[in-house]
C-alpha cells in the first residue's frame, strides 16, 4: 500500500472509531422486544429445503471430501427417506419420461449445475395436485436445456446435496437452529421472493411504460391490477435491463416502517457500487467476478433481486454512495436511501456502525443461483459474513437469518398451501386453479390472484448467541416471517397490512432461547465449510 | 528483466494496491508455473479408468486414450489425417482428432457479444425450452448488436462447436459408428455395468444408480469431464513460454524475433486469434486461442475416405455434423484450436492435410499471393481456389486479416527465415519444459 493511501486510512479508521462510540449506543438505543439488536439476513438464492437439506445429518464422507459426522442427539428433519429416496413419486410416474428419477446424491465435484426451472406455473404444475411427482416433467433442466455443469437429463431437478458439500449449512444447522418447515411466500422466482422478503405482497406491480402487455412476470390479478409473478427489472435502475420488461411496485414495505421510526436498515447487495473498478477492468453496471467452480465470468450486480429498488419511497436507482460509513444505514446517508454496497456492510461494521436491521445479497457469482453461482461459491461468501460477525463486539445481540429467495424449481416433497389464486398462469390443481377459498387482498384492499403459496419448501436457518443449538424447529413459517420478526422486534409488532402475507406469518421465535446468550462461536473455513482450527 | 515480465511485475503490484476489503480475499500469483500434482478426487479418478478403458468400445480396442494420446498431449498418435475406429476398427473418421489439452476454460456456445447477464431465472410459467431453441438459428436471432462484425460464433467443442461442455462432447466418441460404435447409450450402459470399477459407481452416485441408465451414462460422462477438469495434464501450463511469462527463463533470440512477428498485425497477426497475453486480472493464462469460428479456406484433403464423393463437403459450423444451422454465412468456419503443443503434432487443421508446422505456416502467408500451389487447376485451366467449400461459400473465407490481406503476385506477409522465427516461438508452447539448472 502506498504511504498517503495509508495515511488515508489510519485517518479515516480514527475518526470512524471517534464516531463509532457515540453511534453504537444509537445503534442500540432502540427499544427492543427481545436482545437482538442487529438482525441480518443473508439472503441466498434458488434453494428446496431438500435440494440442502434432505438427507440431513448424513452424509457420504467420500474419500479427499470435507467429512460431516452428525453430533450425537442431532434431531431428524423432515427430508428424504425410506421410498421417497429408492421409489419416489418422481420415479414412479411415468409422465416424467427419462427424466424419472429418485432423488439422488450430487458430488462435491458437481456444485456448478444447470439452473431447473422455477416459473411460478411450473413449480405448480411440478407439484401435481399436491402429489409432488412432476418435477423432471415441469421444472426439470439438464445442461442440454441451455443450462451449465453436469447432466443432460431433466432428473437432474431430483439431485441433493449433502454435508460434503453444503458443509458450513450442515455445521451451522448442528450448532445453531434450523426450520423444517418454511416456504416461499409464493410460488415463482427470484423477484417475488424479494418482495414477500420486504413487503409480503406482490400484488400492486406496475409496468413501466413501454413494456409489451404480453410480459409474462407480470400477471392481471383479477380486481384491475397486476401482480408480480416473475422477473422484471426494477424500473429506473440504472442497470436494468434496456430491452427487457421493468416494473414497479406500490403499497410499503419493511424499509418504510423503519424509517418511519428512525430504525437504521440497509440493503447492501454485491455490485451496487457502481464506482468500484474489479481485478478484470469492468466497472459500473458491468462489473463482473470470475469463479473457477463457474467457469466464467459473472455481473456482480443482478436488479431484480434488489427488492427495495421497486419502491419509489426506498429505491435509489443512480446507486449513489452514502456520504460517509457513518451515515450508512440513516435516513441522513447522502442520498443513497439505505441501498449499499455488500463492502459497505462490512465497512460499516467495522467502523462500529452495525445498522438494527440489514439485508445482504451476494454478488452474482457467490449468491448460490445454480448457472452463475453453485453452493461453494456460495459457502465462501456465507461463512465469510459469519466469521466476520461472530468476530464482531456487537455479536453477542446480534441474530444472522440465512434466507432464500426461492426454490429453484429443485424438488422437496412438502407442499402446503394457505393462499389460493385463479389467475391464468395458476395451474396446481388445474388450468387455472391453485388451492381454494378466497385470496387475501391485494394493495387496493380487494382479494387478488397472482399469490398462489406457501410455494416450495426452502431452508431457513437462525445463526446467534441466542439461537438454540443443534434445534430443529418444525413451526410453520414463510418468508415474511423474518419481516414479522423485524416487526416485533422493534416495530412494536406494527404490520405492513392490506393483504400482506406478514399478518399470518408464523413466528422464527421458536428457533430461539433469548433466556439465555451462548459464548461459543462457529469460525468455518469458507473453502471446506470445516470449523477453522 | 524484459519488458513482458516488467509488465507482469506492474499488474501484480496494481492488484496488490487494489486489494478488495472484503476479508479473507487475496489474490494469488497465477503466473507461477506449478509444480506439485494434486489429488484426483474419487469421480475424477472414476473418470480416468473410463477414458483409458478400450472395453467401452465395439472393437474392444478402443478407448478415450487411442485417439487422444497421453503422450502425444492428448492429441492423435501419430500423423494421420484421420484415425481409425469402427466395429472392427477398420472405419475412418472424418475429422483430424483435436488435442483435449487446455479446454478448461472454453467457452459453451455462442454467438455475437457473450451475454454477461447472470441470472437466467425462467420467466414464468415459460414451457420448457425445446432442443433446438439453442440452434445457431435462433441464437443468431436473438443476439443482441449490430448483426456483422459481433456476431461471431465462439465456444463450444469439437472442430464445429456442437458439444457445450466436455461431458457433453464425451458422449459423441463413444456413439459415432468410425469410433468407438456403440449403438446407443443403452449399449455403452450395459458396458459400463459390466467394467472392474462398477462398484465406483455404486460407492460413488449410490447403490441404485445401475437402475437409471440415464443418470448412470450422465455420471459416466461427468467423470471423464472431471478427470480433464481435474488433472493437470490436462493443462500444465509448463511450456517454456510459461516459465517465461514467471520471469524464470529468457527466449532465445530467434524465439523472441518469433514472438514479434506472431504479435505483428503487419506481419503473422497470429496472436489476433491466438491470444498469447495473461488475462488482466490474472486468471487466465494464455490458451492461444479466442475459442472463435472462422473460414480459413484449407485446401481439400482426398486422403479423406469421405472426400471421395465429390458432393461431400464438411461445413464446420453448417454441417453435416452439427445439425442446427444451414446459415449460409457460417458455413465453412471451424473453431480456432489452441497452438500449444501444436508443433508436437503432425496433422493440422480440421482436415489434417498438412503435415509440417512449416507447411501450415507457408499456406497462412501464400494462401492469397501464391494460391496456385494450394489449390488444384479445373479442367478448364483455371484455378479451383478454396476447393474445401462449394462454390457459394467460397466468400466466407477470412481475406481481410493480415496475412490474409494480399493478392496474387504480392510479397508474402513472412519470408522463410520469418517463417523459421515463428517455428521456434511456437516450439516454446510445447508443455513439459525443464528449466536448466
């Protein structure tokens, strides 16, 4: 390092230490309903609860792999057993055709896979009435499909990983909590996840001017509005796509709460910082990361997983930087409305300004999504975040969600569904039909389709000194239970209402004992998942 | 210290300067030349007994290795054009056998300007996409930019590009009736359960997996990608020129005047395609190729048993091989092969209808300005020039890249102790160079 860039930083560490004194106990100010007083969601994507987690605690400790031996006591989850490992539904029905398949073991070798399917009709129609044997037929891809990595059968949708490869979940899991039992808000791919992250609702999307009215990631939700069911970028992103369909979205979301009461929050995704040059030369938008499990080159920034960028009210669409690391996380940040850089979260950190709430997405090459990341990449950014907090002084009030966006369209054997939908892409239990009863309501008060869930199962995982160990918690949650957290925490259990999904959220609290704070911590390598030494 | 390593010398420092503040993230010195040989995982182990396994093949006599030889840096054996295979090994292939080294990084398929866009999250409720919704046709179609220039194929293995991955290429030798003439993967599957490593598989993708074919043959496939994935002799990078490039040997001077004349946009304009520089951020080192298509117009080889019909024509990209495109403007282009290793080798070009690193070098530089050595008379007298290609797609060969520039009568681009230049520059590319002591 040159000597005035040295000098720069001893500076600028000075003052931010100066400043993170009297900002921590602003930080911590906040009334709390329980000790946590900085929830972070690491937010991954494109993940079943059975794709990570099905054949938990076991795994096949081949010879040179990172070996996993489950603690004695470990609790059973609910993943594949008995017939649905050696005669699955999916293997039986012959609709699938040579993609029928059981579920299957992938390889440490394997982490790069083609990405399946996860349109919201599809993960319907792979879910078969609830019979849970079609998903080579409809969300199934192999490689020949346009997709990367092994396989060119669509039974590659059946393929698991266990804790030779998903070591640092599989270590996380024994130590800390896990639920079984958490779906995706809806069905349908990474933007709609983003939302029911943020809002709990879909409904109240907004085709930018221009877009074709044939732009299938948008729905008609019956009452003379829209519902978002795919991937539009976020309108006015100075990244979004110039040739494909944006959107917006109205009504509130969690940001919006917050900062109504002076909570600090922020989104920190990888690639935001548009003034950051790579290793490569590529900068701005097109900043791009290479990984070797990938093969290749990847933008960092992806729009459509930024949720709060469809807001007008917490979107900041010329990604323009906070005014300072002490600003990061207020409503005063120069401009930049709580969206930042995945750097600016450990910058902030770091300097002592640990905001009450953050939501953290990888860049694209380390976010999990299967084609442009795969779960080591993965692991690497995850266990990086968690070592880098648990080393942190305020880890002892800290809670770390680790989150997904959605499924994938990778098998799990767990349907339950709680809000129906007609609308003309709904397709679970026929053309046209997904569960029964009358749908909750969308922005305009009125009940809406486009919000078929719970969609598929995924993992979630609570990582802090008051989360219980090596707990299995089998309550029924989705992903706006984090949001009803967040809620209760520090919101005095205000919700976002108007058909949100956060009003019938199940509690993430179960996963806790807030009695009582642990010393210990998981340090993992974040190449083998192992704990460090 | 030459100017090169001068210049590797300043990237490492500008990376060491810029250094992410991201903990835990460093950067490695990739110019180093490695030494050590690292452990095969157990599926690439799997994948190395298949590849040297002649049982897999019809003649009993065939394997992974017959064709691309170990010694002969995965490439072919020995001189000809073609190789044998078939039944009863009696069969001629088509195609010269393209060496599997440095393919580690090659591209899938593609074409236009490489679309960085990385999520590719299905829109919703999207059928399946068919098999042919990656045809040269529809890709061509929905390539974004200007049509001409961007719009270059690229990726994509096999002399015509038609396999996406090498587990997707493994497939293709042990099908094809001149090689290893399975009749169908059923076939190759019941071989596969009958081999003395069987139980790997079981040990390896379960005790079931000999009850699905299709996922058995997949694995099967996989394995061999990941025994070239994994080990290093499949790409060593341990040529002299990649001690070089770490600044542990100097080139000679006719290596270095080689090297000159291989980067001259005036003269060999060889680097154009052939990259020879480390990538910025140091990650990749040199293939010596940029994995595109072109034309280069080779001169027909009759020792081909398929050229003996004179309406045959290999098409690279349009066919007859790869099956997904007729577009005219395609048709003709080959994908560009790496040069590493390429002077071990003693049959060039898809067609292998030259034999010595010279004579490929003198057809690059006479090609425009002496075609009649290359090319065969009509009866008529006058010159069948490109005769590899019909007659309309004779324009697709490349005639405004240097050396390619220039017409009947002209100088060639390089004279022949130019020639001998390159020849010794590319010699350096050799892999298994020992640095003296």
């Amino acid at each position: 390092m040159e000597r005035s860039r040295l000098i720069l930083v001893v500076s600028v560490i000075a003052i931010a230490i100066t400043v993170a004194v009297v900002i921590v106990a602003a930080q911590n100010a906040p009334a709390t309903a329980t000790p946590i007083k900085h929830v972070v969601v690491v937010f991954g994507e494109n993940v079943s609860f059975d794709h990570y987690f099905g054949s938990y605690p076991n795994a096949a400790n081949l010879q040179g792999q990172p070996r996993f031996t489950a603690l004695p006591g470990t609790p059973a989850v609910n993943g594949l057993s008995g017939a649905l490992m050696t005669n699955n539904p999916n293997f039986k029905n012959t609709a699938n055709g040579t993609g029928a398949a059981n579920p299957f073991r992938l390889d440490r070798t394997q982490a790069l896979t083609a990405d399946q399917n996860h349109g919201y009709g599809a993960e319907q129609l792979a879910f078969n009435k609830g019979a849970m044997d079609l998903f080579p037929k409809y969300t199934g891809r192999g490689s020949a499909l346009g997709g990367t990595g092994p396989f060119y059968t669509t039974g590659l949708v059946m393929g698991y990983y266990d804790g030779n490869t998903v070591t640092a979940l599989w270590n996380y899991a024994q130590h800390f909590a896990l639920n079984d039992n958490s779906f995706g808000t809806n069905f349908g791919p990474s933007t709609p996840g983003a939302i029911n992250l943020v809002s709990g609702q879909t409904n109240g999307a907004v085709r930018s001017t221009g877009t074709t009215a044939t732009d299938a990631s948008l729905v008609a939700d019956g009452a003379g509005g829209l519902t978002m069911i795919g991937d539009p970028d976020p309108t006015d992103d100075a990244c979004s796509s110039t040739r494909g369909a944006t959107a917006t979205m109205a009504g509130k979301n969690i940001g919006d709460l917050l900062s109504a009461r002076n909570i600090t929050w922020g989104w920190f995704q990888g690639g935001f910082d548009l003034t950051v040059t790579n290793a490569n030369g590529t900068t701005g938008c097109a900043r791009s990361s290479y990984s070797p499990i990938v093969g290749s080159y990847k933008s960092d920034y992806v729009p459509h997983h930024q949720p709060f960028q469809y807001y007008r009210s917490t979107a900041n669409p010329k990604h323009v930087r906070p005014k300072s690391v002490a600003s990061i996380g207020t409503r005063d940040d120069g401009g930049a409305n709580h969206q930042y850089d995945v750097n600016d979260f450990y910058a902030a950190v770091s300097a002592g300004n640990f905001p009450a709430v953050s939501f953290l997405k990888a860049t694209a090459i380390q976010n999990g999504h299967p084609g442009n990341s795969d779960p080591l990449d993965e692991q690497t950014f995850i266990a990086t975040v968690l070592n880098f907090l648990q080393k942190s002084s305020e880890w002892k009030t800290t809670a770390v969600i680790l989150a997904y966006d959605d499924s994938d369209g990778w098998y799990d054997h767990v349907s339950r569904i709680v809000n129906p939908s007609s609308a003309s892409a709904d397709g679970l239990n026929s053309a046209g039909v997904c569960g029964t009863g009358t749908p909750l309501p969308g922005v305009k008060g009125m009940p809406v389709n486009g919000r078929c869930g719970y969609g598929p199962r995924l993992p979630l995982l609570v990582v802090s000194p008051y989360a219980r160990a090596n707990f299995v918690d089998h309550t029924l949650t989705d992903q706006t239970s984090i949001m009803r957290f967040i809620e209760d925490n520090w919101l005095g259990s205000q919700r976002i209402g108007g058909g949100s999904f956060d009003e019938i959220a199940g509690t993430i609290n179960n996963m806790f004992d807030f009695t009582k704070a642990r010393n210990d911590t998981l340090l993992l390598d974040p190449n083998t998942g192992l704990p460090q030494k | 210290m030459n100017a090169r390593w001068l210049a590797v010398l300043a990237f490492l420092l500008l990376n060491a300067s810029t250094r992410s503040a991201v903990p835990g993230e460093g950067k490695l010195d990739k110019t180093e030349v490695r030494e050590e040989r690292p452990a095969l995982s157990f599926v690439a182990q799997l994948g190395s007994k298949i590849f040297f396994d002649t049982s897999l093949s019809s003649s009993g006599r065939q394997s992974c290795a017959s064709c691309h030889s170990p010694s002969d840096a995965y490439g072919p054996p020995n001189g000809d054009a073609v190789q044998s295979g078939g039944p009863d090994m009696q069969r001629s292939g088509v195609r010269a056998v393209p060496s599997l080294r440095y393919l580690e990084h090659n591209p899938t398929f593609s074409i236009g300007p490489t679309g960085t866009i990385p999520d590719n999250d299905a829109p919703a409720g999207a059928p399946l996409l068919p098999l042919n919704a990656r045809s040269i046709l529809a890709i061509a179609k929905s390539a974004a930019g200007p049509p001409a220039e961007s719009n270059v194929p690229q990726g994509g293995l096999t002399w015509d590009g038609r396999a996406d991955s090498l587990q997707d290429q493994a497939l293709g030798p042990f099908l094809d009736p001149n090689e290893m003439a399975n009749r169908s993967s059923a076939e190759l599957f019941a071989k596969l359960q009958r081999t003395a490593y069987a139980e790997d598989f079981k040990q390896i993708f379960g005790p079931d997996i000999f009850r699905q074919p299709e996922l058995a043959v997949s694995e099967a496939l996989f394995a061999l990608a990941r025994f070239q994935m994994e080990d290093p002799s499949f790409h060593p990078y341990n040529s002299k020129y990649d001690y070089y490039l770490a600044g542990k040997v100097s080139l000679s001077d006719r290596e270095m005047r080689g090297l000159k004349l291989f980067e001259d946009p005036k003269k060999g304009n060889c680097s154009s395609c052939h990259i020879d520089s480390i990538s910025r951020d140091g990650i990749f080192r040199p293939a010596f190729t940029d994995y595109q298509f072109v034309a280069l117009g080779v001169p027909r080889n009759p020792g081909i048993p398929a050229n003996r019909d004179p309406h045959y024509f290999d098409l690279g990209l349009c066919g007859p091989y790869r099956k997904d495109s007729n577009i005219a403007a395609y048709c003709g282009m080959f994908k560009t092969p790496t040069l590493r290793n390429t002077a071990t080798r003693r049959a060039f070009f898809h067609n292998g209808v030259i034999h010595s690193l010279e004579d490929v070098l003198r057809f690059y530089v006479e090609r425009e300005t002496k075609p009649e050595k290359w090319y065969p008379q009509r009866r008529d007298g006058t010159l069948n020039k490109y005769d590899d290609l019909p007659e309309a797609n004779r324009a697709n060969v490349d005639v405004i890249d240097a050396p390619f520039d220039r017409k009947r009568g002209d100088a060639p681009a390089l004279n022949d102790s130019e020639i001998q230049d390159v020849i010794a520059f590319l010699k350096t590319l050799n892999d298994g160079y020992r640095l003296p002591r």
